[in-house]
C-alpha cells in the first residue's frame, strides 16, 4: 500500500469505527430500532479487501453486519445513519432499517438478514457479469458460521463449474451468535472446506489491513483475470456482541482483550507513527474531527430528515403500474 | 396454579417431557449452552448434556431433516427454528418428509416430530425478520399447526404435541415469551384439536388466534362498555385442523363474524374460516363476515410504516362498529 492510502484507510476505518460506536449510542436512545449488528473490531477486512478492489465498480453483497461494507462501497454515510433513523432520505427510504441498507448506484447489493442467503446471489451476479462481458468482480462478505447453510455449498459448486468472476470473502470471527466455531463447525479453518470444490483459496490475518490488503489483491487478480471463483478467509474478531441483546457470557473478557490488542486501527496507526507519517497528536484530532463530522452532519441530517409517508406504505411492492399496463392489462398504454 | 411466563411454560413442558422419556431430545441455533434466544430451552443442556440438547449449526434444512430421519426410528426431537422466517429453509423437509411420510409409506413410518418456532412482527425487525406464516404451514396435508395465546397453552400444547404421533408445527410469538399467565401445577394436555371460548358474548363473534385473541379480548372490552355491543371471543389455538363445530356454534348463536389475523389476507386464516362459516351456516349469517389483517407488504422498518400494516384492537373495533352500522 502507498503511504498516502494507508493515511486515508486509517481516516476511513477511525469513521468507521466511530460511525458503529455512535448507533449504539442512538440505539440506547431508541433512535434507532430492531436489529442491529456492529462491526468494531473487522474493520481490517472490509477495508483491506475493498482497497484491492474497485469500490463502486465492482459488486459487493453481505449479510446484516453491512453499515461499513456501504460505506466503503461509497454510501453517503448520512444515508446510512437516515436509513437506520428510519428516515425517507436513508439508502432504502427507510424501509429496509440496519439490516438491509441498499446502495444500487455505488453496487452495493444490500444487507441480507437469513444466514446464507447471499451466497447464490453473489453467484448470480457473477453470472450477469460473465453474460454482459465487463470487467467487474462480485463480492461476498459473509460470516463463518453461514457456511454451515447447505447453500453455501451449493453455490460454490455452481460458481467453480461455471467459472464465475466471484470472491468468497469469509470474515471468521469466530462466532455464530453464541456458539463458538469449534461447537458447530466440524473445520475451523474454513479455506480447507473450499477445495473439495476446486476453488483457490487461503487464510489470513483479519485484524492487519496490510495483509488483509495483500492477500485480496492476489484473489481480486485471480477472479478478475477469468481463472474463476475465489475464497478467501479472514481471520477476526468482533468486540461488541452479536446484536444489541448480547451478553457475551459465552466468551470470556480475557479473550476479549487479547483480541483488542490486535485493534486494526492501533495496528496501522502505530505503524504509521512509527514510520514518522503520522503522530499522536494528529491521531486524536482525527478522532475528534471524525466525531464532529458524525455529530454535525450525519446524525443532525438524520434526525432532520423526514418520515416516509403512510400513504406510501404500499409503494415498492411491486413495479409501477403505468410502466406495466401493456403487460398487466394486454393493452398498449 | 402458579403464575408464570410464557417462556418457563414451555421450558417447563420440554423439561417433564425430558425427563419422563430418554428418547425427548431438543435441538437448535444457540438453544443449548445459551439457554434458547428466547429462554424456552433454559437449563436442559446443562440437566440432560449435549446429546439430548444439541446446539445445531445455522443448517435449518439439514437439521430439520436430520430431527426427522431420528423420528422415524422413535425419537421426538422438538426442534425450535429461531425465528418463523427461517423456517422457509426447513419446510421442504417439514412438508415433503414429515407431513407425507405415513401416507407414502402407506402408514408404515411416521414423524412424530415438534417444531416449535417464533413469528410474528416484534418491533421494527424489517421485511425478513418479520413474517407471519401461519397460512403457509394450514394448507398441509398431514402436519397439524398449534398457536397458543398464552402460557396455559403454551404448556399444554406442546406437552400433547410430544406426545402425539403426527408432526406438529406450534407457532409461537416474539413479543408473547413473557406474557404471564397461570398455569396448572400438575401435569395439563391441551387438546390439539379444538378451539377455546375466551369470553362469551352474543351479538358477534371475534375469531382470534395466538396474538390476535388479545387484540379481540380488548375489543371485546371496549365494544361492551361503551357501545353494549356483546361479543364472543374465540381463541382457534389449533389451527389445523380449524374446529368446524365451534365456529359453526359460535356464528349460529350471534349470527355475525369478525376474523382478526396478524398475517396479511390473501390465502389466509380469515380467509379459511369465512370458507368455513358459509360451508356450515351461511343461513345463520345477519352481515357478511369481515377481516381485520396486515396490509399486503413485506414488513416496512420505519416504525409509523410499521404501524400503519399491523392491525390492532381498535381496527377489530372498527369492523365490528361497521358491521351494525355504527361507523
Ligand atoms: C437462516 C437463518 N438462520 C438463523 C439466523 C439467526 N442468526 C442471525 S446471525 C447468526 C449468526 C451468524 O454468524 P456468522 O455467519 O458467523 O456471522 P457473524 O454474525 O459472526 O458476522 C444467526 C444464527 C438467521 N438470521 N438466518
Ligand atoms: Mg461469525
């Protein structure tokens, strides 16, 4: 990585990290409601792995953890935020809350709340981009535990036979809710699953983006250069629990801290403090910055923003009906 | 009778279940050393030890079927699905081999299983983690639906379930785990079959099922104080089969009908029961029964979207008003 890139990653996951930390304050605030999953503590992988690719070209799809994954696709992180408040001006219009933020137009395929359910679509998306001929990749950020849907094994079938321009990203932070992987996962190391399948694959440290980083560059290669899917495993951790109801009683606090030892963010600070490029001081102020951005422009764009209205309720269910009347009705408009 | 929560009820039928047979086993996501998402499992694994009490993988095809195949050879696994909506990962075990297995096997096996499994709109949980499926789990032949309203059922039903030898499918509600409630202190079965006469009354029926015997209790309240309407609230616990005789009791002694469903109306309980009342007692009927049910969406996240789908006690009002004419 340039030195001027990893300045800016280190500004985009200090966001990133402050952006979580500030929903699960206006969670407690009961700004924000149902299910929310926070990231702090992967952000290494999200990161390293969109810094290989081509955020905004290339497709990009996951689960419910997917605040960040938007973000870095190029989200307004103001549209993030509105959509979480509920808000008309949020990425689905307030519709789709914390775990289905959707962004079309910088291809992020959204937040998908059944385990697994990804998978296929990732594959799929692959498939119109094999059909259409361009040069953009899918991909799939998922959890370790999802590989244990029938689904997972299904699709990677599919994707080596076919050849599909898709990257399996595994970010195995080692929990599945509650259960460890060592309690529901005969493999813990999830890249041995994927050769049975005949699927390039490895592992690597999820908490350094510089490695996450070079790690993600030989697989967007290998998928975008047509040699077919790839899987790739990041090896995490997530400090908060699962969602907000989470106690954590079933991992101890000593885990915990050794895991917050390994911080991506102090990683990749540290080291450019070391090199002389960055210093304590301008650290602090960019957290002190990062957070009056939050405060001043997405959370206040937030709480402006308007409620979708009642007579919209039924909107979006199904495509409009002026542009259809010619196959609804037999009868050209 | 002791007053519990709708969640101990059914920790507690699990727990006599258990331990009366070595062959009641109970498996699930985080159900074992977490004690269940909704507590219902709480304590088994560390009394009856992992092989009785399996925390499963995020497989609910495989587990699903898996629970199954031991049935066939005697077990009864009570199988809870986290939430209904991931239960459209289950069903084509649930459908194919347990509700067909006696009838292809030409009654040489069966699937004495349980799935317990919470739906339901809580708060705000969106379009995928919000979904009443009631309606999709009726139309089955050879698999029996249960509902209960509260942890008097809750136990009893799930107790009967266990003991029954045809798969049943209970479906529970998120927001409902900690409803308190009494409960028998001695051992209780709930009827599979049947329906529940919550409160007697005369002019119309309220025809409710699991959350919405609330919402027709209260409106049940309301209409008596301030509009003299007298209303009957039946609570259809069992929803497969539906209890003809008692809906066909009901409508013919106050000759009106209103049907409060959480579930959208299409193809649905409502629907079912309106099937039903003109099958038995179309001449029996004063006014055209009514529905009271969701809008047609996937569950929107925006809380007053949120609202404005899900009906309540004061739309079971209103259709009643409107049925005589008073709104
Ligand atoms: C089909 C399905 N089953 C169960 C759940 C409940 N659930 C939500 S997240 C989760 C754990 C997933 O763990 P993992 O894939 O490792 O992702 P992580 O949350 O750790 O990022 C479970 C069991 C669900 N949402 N969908
Ligand atoms: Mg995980």
């Amino acid at each position: 990585m340039k030195i001027e890139d990893k300045k800016r990653v280190l500004r985009e996951m200090v966001l990133h990290r402050r952006f979580e930390e500030r929903c699960y304050q206006a969670y407690i605030e009961r700004k924000i409601g149902g299910f929310l999953h926070l990231y702090p503590g992967q952000e290494a992988c999200c990161n390293g792995v969109m810094e290989a690719a081509r955020p905004g070209h290339d497709y990009v799809i996951t689960g419910y953890r997917d605040h960040v994954h938007a973000i870095k696709c190029g989200s307004d992180p103001k549209e993030v935020m509105a959509e979480l408040y509920g808000k008309e001006t949020g990425s689905s219009k307030g519709r789709g809350g914390s775990m289905h933020i959707f962004d079309a137009a910088h291809r992020f395929m959204g937040g998908y709340a059944l385990v697994g359910g990804p998978f296929p679509l990732a594959a799929g998306i692959a498939k119109a981009i094999q059909l259409k001929g361009g040069d953009e990749i899918a991909i799939c950020f998922l959890g370790d535990a999802a590989n244990n849907q029938g689904v997972f094994h299904e699709t990677l079938n599919m994707a080596a036979l076919w050849n599909l321009p898709v990257l399996f990203v595994c970010e195995n932070n080692r929990y599945g809710i509650g259960t460890s992987i060592e309690r529901s996962t005969a493999v813990v190391h999830q890249h041995k699953r994927v050769a049975a399948y005949n699927i390039e694959a490895s592992e690597c440290d999820g908490q350094d983006v510089e490695v996450v980083y070079e790690h993600a560059r030989k697989a967007v290669d290998h998928v975008r250069s047509g040699k077919g899917p790839y899987f790739l495993e990041l090896m995490t951790y997530r400090y908060r629990g699962h969602s907000m109801s989470d106690s954590r009683g079933y991992r101890t606090r000593e885990e915990e801290e050794l895991w917050k030892q390994r911080d991506p963010i102090f990683i990749l600070r540290d080291r450019l403090i070391a090199a002389g490029e960055l210093t304590m001081e301008a650290y602090e102020a960019l957290e002190k910055e990062t957070d009056a951005y939050i405060e001043n422009e997405v959370i206040k764009f937030s709480e402006e923003s308007p409620e979708p209205r009642v007579e919209d309720l039924e909107k979006y269910v199904l495509a409009d009906r002026a542009s259809q009347q010619q196959w609804l009705t037999g009868q050209a408009a | 009778m002791a007053q519990i929560m709708l969640w101990e009820a059914i920790q507690r039928a699990h727990d006599e279940e258990m331990a009366r047979d070595p062959l009641v086993i109970c498996m699930g996501e985080d159900i074992g050393v977490a004690g269940g998402t909704y507590k219902a499992t709480k304590g088994l694994y560390e009394k009856y030890g992992p092989l009785r009490v399996m925390d499963t993988p995020i497989s609910e095809g495989g587990f699903t079927g898996l629970a199954i195949g031991a049935s066939f050879l005697g077990v009864r696994p009570v199988v809870e699905i986290m939430s209904v909506n991931f239960a459209w990962l289950a069903m084509d075990q649930m459908f194919n081999s347990a509700a067909k297995i006696r009838y292809m096997s030409g009654g040489q096996l069966e699937a004495p299983c349980v799935f317990r499994s919470a739906g339901g709109a809580a708060h705000q949980l969106g379009a995928q983690h919000s979904a009443r499926m009631e309606k999709v789990f009726m139309g089955i032949a050879g698999l029996r639906v249960v509902t209960p309203s509260n942890p008097k059922q809750a136990y009893g039903l799930l107790k009967s379930a266990i003991r029954s030898n045809d798969p049943v499918f209970i479906n529970e509600h998120e927001l409902m785990y900690n409803m308190k409630g009494e409960v028998p202190d001695s051992e209780y079965f709930h009827p599979l079959e049947g329906s529940d006469i919550a409160r007697s009354g005369t002019d119309v029926t309220l025809f409710g099922y699991n959350i919405s015997v609330h919402w027709c209790l209260k409106a049940a309240e309301i209409l008596d104080k301030q509009y003299g309407i007298s209303a009957e609230v039946i609570d259809l616990y069992s929803l497969s089969p539906l209890d003809r005789a008692g809906i066909k009791q009901s409508v013919s002694k106050t000759h009106r009908a209103v049907i409060a469903e959480e579930d959208e109306a299409p193809v649905g309980v409502g629907a079912e029961i309106i099937a039903i009342i003109n099958e038995e007692c179309f001449f029996e009927l004063d006014a055209a029964p009514v529905r009271v049910h969701s809008a047609l969406v996937p569950q929107p996240y925006n809380h007053t979207l949120e609202k404005a789908a899900i009906p309540d006690h004061e739309d079971v009002v209103k259709a009643v008003l409107k049925l005589f004419g008073k709104a």
